[in-house]
C-alpha cells in the first residue's frame, strides 16, 4: 500500500521544523488555556462579559499595529517581535501573581491569553505561505498540522500535571519556555528559506469589511461564524458557572479544563486522521456543516434537562471537537469558492473582528437572560433555535458552495 506520507527528501528537514515548531507553538497556547479560564472564575463568572467586551477592544488595537509592524520588518524580525513580546507578557504575568493577588492582574491576564492566541497562529501560517509552495502546501500542510495537534494535546497533559503538583502559576513559564522554542524553530526555518525583506503579511483587514458587503456567500459565511461563537460564548459561560459551583480549588478547577481541553484534542487527531475527508466526500459539504449545529441542538436540549457538570463536560467535549475536527476544515472549504482577494481580506476580517465581536455581544445578551431569571437550563433552551438556525444556514451555505464550484466546472 503507497503511504500516504508523501515527502521528498530534500523537504524532511523543513517539515520537521515546521512541525515542531506548530506543537511547541500550540503546546504552550494549550497549557496557558485552562489557566486562561481559571484566571476567568477567579476574576468573576458574573464579569465575563467585561472580559469579553475588553478582548474585543484590545485586539482592535492590536490588529492595525501589527499591520503597522508587518509593514516596517522583515520576516524573521518581525516573528522574533512577537514571540519576544509574547515571552516577556507571560514572564511578567507570572511575577505580577507572585507578587499581587489583584483581581485585575487575573483579568488582564485572561484578556491578554484571549488575544495571544490569534496572532502567534497566524505569524506562524504566514511563514508557511512563505516557504511553501501552493503545491506543497496540498501535500504537506497536513503533516505539519497534525504536529500542532499533538503539541494542543501535549499542553493541556502538562497542565493537568503541573496544576496539582506545583500549583496553576507554574505554568506560566513553561508556557513561556515552549514559546521560546517555537522562536528557535521559526527562526531556523527562515534562515534556511529566502525572504524578501521588504515583503509584508498582508494588508489592513478592514478592507475585508467591503468585500462581505459585497458577497452574498460571505455574508453567509460572516453569519455563521456569528452564530457559532454566539453558541459558543453560552456553553463557556455556563461552563464557568457550573465549574466555579462544582470546585472551590483553583487547582481542580484548572485540572478540570485542562482534561477538557485534553479530550477535545485527542478526539480532534482522531477525526481529522479518520473522518473529517470521508464525512465530506460522503455526505456533502452541507451536511458537514450543518452536522455538529445540528447535534449542539440535541446538546441544548438535554443540558435544559440535567444541568450538571457531567452532562455540560460532554457537551462542551463534542462540541469543540466537532468544531475543530469537522466544522472548520468543512467551513474552509467555502473560501475557496470565492476570490484570492476575498479569500485573504475578507476571511481575516472575519476569523477576528466577526468571531471577537460575537464573543463580546453574545457575552452581553447571556448576562442580561440571567438578570431576567434565566438559569442554565432557561438559557439552554434559548440556545436550541440558535442552534436550528445554524444548521440550516450551515446547509445552505454548503449546498450553495458546491452548486457555484459545478457551475464553474461546466464552463
């Protein structure tokens, strides 16, 4: 049987790199996560919506300015910026609660992880844009996500170790030493590759915003990320609701999302190697889009029934899993029905203003459902027309994403 691993000899060493780069890389976003939501129920379940409001704010400020940045640095210096940043942030937080048990500290901190995020992942696949070709982007990316997948089920691993034997605050230098090495490992790889140095990221994602104006199947795509972190942001709230009444340690409480993580990843490898391609080619990119809304649906409804912690970890596991594992791979999927300048602008515009916008709205309308009476379980019943709504605009999109790619073929 031919493997299925198909990388030439002169390419081994860069696909190493690249792959350990991407498990350091989302190895040390994976440890800080759990902490991230820890630093969440210490700063107040009932001040979330602060937190995602303030996420929303500051990653508005810090978009243009790496804009900025990416324009006036070559490639390898502008990573070493960022990940130096980054390094120095986390090395600051950890002296900061060492020294202060200011609940300020712990929401600048959770702020700061919530914004992290996006940028250290897109540096990195920029990277990969540069040393990769479109042809051995098809044939390689894949390996080297996977090294990321191992390295998101790494983190949460280390977290759940740490956060009982040393305490949740050690992990921040580890994150921090992970960071480190992924700096290492994109600095080799440049170093191995030409770059220009003149050659920027990318241009200002709002000139994204006109190109969703403008596209039908955008707009779909715009509101579909809505709705998904609409959903999302409720589960997460309610997760810190029930996780804060079920432990009174921080210490369980990390354990606790970090297992979560954990199993979210591990089931992630196992859909991504086993599934996500077959489920696709099987059914349609409709229904693979509609598949997980349609099950969150199902969730909702038995959440409403036994608000328990049990019952929302396994919600909360498929959900993402599903996400990670069938969802977004199917979701883009639809970029590629629409053109280069839309597949870059306009989809930046909405992985970050959309997806952090909805964050910070759908935390505002859970709070304001709870001072109505709602508990989880009201809310819960809220969620499922959202839910509904989302299956049948993920369906759409799909079937409207294929019918457009056959129209294109016959001409």
């Amino acid at each position: 049987m031919k493997s299925s691993v198909n990388i030439k000899p002169e390419e081994r060493r860069s696909v190493l790199l690249s792959a350990a780069y991407f498990f350091t890389l989302l190895a040390s976003y994976y440890l800080l996560r759990p902490v991230r939501d820890e630093m969440g129920v210490q700063a107040g379940v009932d001040q979330l919506q602060w937190l995602f409001s303030a996420t929303f704010i500051v990653m508005l400020l810090a978009v243009p300015l790496f804009g900025w940045a990416s324009a006036r640095f070559a490639r390898r210096q502008l990573i070493s910026i960022v990940y130096a940043f980054f390094i120095v942030a986390l090395l600051a937080f950890y002296s900061a609660f060492l020294t202060s048990q200011s609940l300020w500290v712990a929401r600048a901190f959770y702020v700061g992880v919530s914004v992290y995020n996006l940028f250290i992942v897109s540096v990195f696949w920029s990277l990969m844009a540069d040393i990769y070709s479109q042809a051995q982007g098809k044939r390689l990316f894949g390996i080297i996500a996977a090294g990321g997948s191992a390295g998101a089920i790494f983190g949460p691993s280390i977290a759940v170790t740490f956060a009982q034997t040393s305490g949740t605050l050690s992990l921040l230098p580890i994150a921090a030493f992970l960071l480190g090495m992924a700096l290492i490992f994109a600095r080799v790889l440049s170093r191995t590759h030409t770059e220009t140095p003149s050659e920027a990221l990318g241009g200002s994602i709002w000139q994204g915003a006109t190109e969703i104006l403008q596209q039908r199947q955008l707009q779909g795509i715009a509101l579909f990320i809505w709705l998904y972190t609409t959903l999302a942001t409720f589960l997460y709230f309610q997760q810190a609701s029930i996780v804060a009444d079920a432990f009174a340690s921080s210490a369980d409480r990390t354990t606790t999302f970090a297992i979560i993580d954990l199993a979210v990843n591990g089931i992630t490898v196992f859909l991504q190697l086993f599934a996500t391609a077959s489920l696709i080619k099987r059914f349609g990119l409709g229904r693979a889009l509609a598949a997980i809304p349609a099950a969150l649906a199902m969730g909702f409804l038995l959440l409403s029934i036994a608000p328990v912690l049990s019952v929302l970890m396994g919600i909360q596991i498929a959900r993402r899993a599903g996400n990670y594992g069938i969802t977004r791979p199917a979701r883009e999927v639809l970029y590629t029905g629409v053109d280069r300048n839309a597949r870059y602008k306009a989809k930046n515009f909405i992985d970050t203003v959309i997806y952090r916008g909805g964050d910070a709205l759908a935390g505002w309308l859970y709070t304001g459902l709870s001072q109505l009476g709602l508990g989880v379980s009201g809310i819960a019943i809220v969620a499922i027309p959202i839910a509904v709504c989302w299956a049948a605009l993920g369906l759409w999109l799909g079937k409207s994403s294929e019918r457009k790619q056959n129209e294109q073929s016959i001409r």
